[in-house]
C-alpha cells in the first residue's frame, strides 16, 4: 500500500459529497451510514496544506486541496464506500490563482490538486470506507512513498469492531538516513522510502521480489517500523497494520504530539 506544506492564508469551504441516504439503499443491501465525517486537524507549530485525492471513481473533496493553519480543523463529508488517501503538504507559496509550490507532498504545483497525488516522500493516509460486499471500513498510514510530517487516524467515539491509531507519530526526519534526505534550504523536509531513494526490485518489492514470499522486510523498513510501528514500513508489511472500524467519524491529525 502506499504520495509537502505552504505560506498563504486560504480556506475555502467544504461542500459535502454525499448521496441521499434514500438514493443509497436503493442500491446496497446492507444499511450504511449515510455519509462519514472526516475531521482533520493541524496541531503541527506550522501550517498544512491537506492533499485529498479520491480513488478511481470517487471524487475529492474540496478540489483536493486546501489549507489548514495553525490549530485549526476542517471537516470533510464523504459518502459512505468512499475510498482514497489525504497527505499533508509542507512550506507551501501559492499565488491569487491558486498556482504555486511546496516543499514536500507537492501536488504539481496546485493549491487544489484536483486528481494529481503528492510527489514522495510523503506520508499518506489511507482508506477505504466499505464496500458492495462489505460494511467494513479499512484504513491505514503509510511510509511506503517515504515520510514527510507525523499523522494518525483514529475512529471518533468508537463503532462496530474498531481498531486503535494508525500512523506516524513522531518525527521521521529527525533520523532519517542521510542519502535519504530531501532537503529544502537546508532543512530535511523529507525522507524517502528505500524503495524510492534506492530503486532496486529488492526494495521495492518488484520483479523477482514481487511477492509477500520473497520481498522481506529490509534494514531500512526494519528502521521506518521500530520508529513508526503503527505504519506500514514496505508493500508487503504485516496486515496488522491495516485497521478495521465503522465508524461515522475519524480524525486526522497532523502532528498529533506537537507542543
């Protein structure tokens, strides 16, 4: 499983995708919630410009982009099934047209992403809110395309067979290995996934290693993992890592340990 934060002050308001809850059980059997709560929040000591981009399909709300200041949050209303991933960008300069650039997460150069993923590294949340065949929502956090800032995801209030927190709760840079920096001025804003600082089938888990057999974990997601345990590390990383829920709210907070 397996996509960088900005300076202007723009937030935009949320128009909620959702069907009608009518207009759902007309077409699943199984009585879903009518739509689920995304609450993202930025307790990082910068502002965070969320990527949002929906899974081929499903849209993404908000145009795919939007800022989030210092302490502030945002709620997302997605329809029940949705399925995509939010990543948070860093050191973002967008101009009046929304056209600009960020140090990490970087959606080309657009404050909206509208359908373009964030370049690596970046860490990225992923989920899958149900299915036709199942009520069952699945999410995670992944270091797979390397790691850029600290996020989890966490159900609000319980729900049916929830699990915990998923993601990175500290600060990967830090001790990032040092030909996998990404460095802006000088400062390591990001660092790469062995697989994209290395490019090797081995690493990547292509080719002859394109399978759970044969693609083991390695010293680098060895390092990602004991870090960052609640995150999956390389393609094939245990399936603990992935949680269940169904809930009708998570949250998603950037920098949740910061002070």
């Amino acid at each position: 499983m397996s996509t960088s934060g900005r300076h202007t002050l723009l937030l935009c308001l949320f128009i909620p995708i959702s069907l009608s809850c009518e207009a759902r059980h007309q077409h699943h059997q199984r009585e879903l919630p009518c739509e689920v709560q995304l609450v993202l929040v930025n307790h990082c000591n910068y502002g965070v410009w969320p990527g949002v981009l929906g899974s081929v399909g499903h849209n993404s709300p908000e145009g795919g982009g939007f800022h989030l200041g210092i302490g502030q949050e945002a709620v997302l209303a997605v329809p029940s099934g949705w399925s995509g991933r939010i990543w948070g960008r860093q050191g973002c300069c967008f101009d009046e047209k929304g056209k600009g650039s960020c140090d990490s997460g970087d959606c080309g150069g657009l404050l909206r992403c509208n359908g373009t993923g964030g370049t690596p590294p970046a860490t990225v949340v992923e989920m899958t809110l149900g299915t036709h065949r199942s009520p069952l929502h699945y999410y995670d956090v992944s270091l797979v395309e390397g790691f850029n800032l600290p996020v989890t995801i966490a159900p609000v209030g319980g729900g049916k067979g929830c699990g915990g927190v998923a993601g990175c709760l500290v600060d990967l840079n830090a001790c990032c290995p040092s030909r996998f920096e990404v460095k802006q001025k000088g400062k390591v804003v990001g660092c790469k996934s062995a697989c994209l600082a290395l490019k090797t089938d081995k690493y990547c888990c292509t080719g002859e290693y394109g399978s759970p057999e044969r693609c083991k974990p390695t010293l680098f997601s060895h390092l990602f993992k004991s870090i960052c345990p609640r995150a999956y590390s390389f393609a094939y990383d245990s399936s603990s890592t992935l949680n269940m829920c169904r809930a009708s709210r998570y949250l998603i907070t950037f920098c949740p340990y910061a002070t």
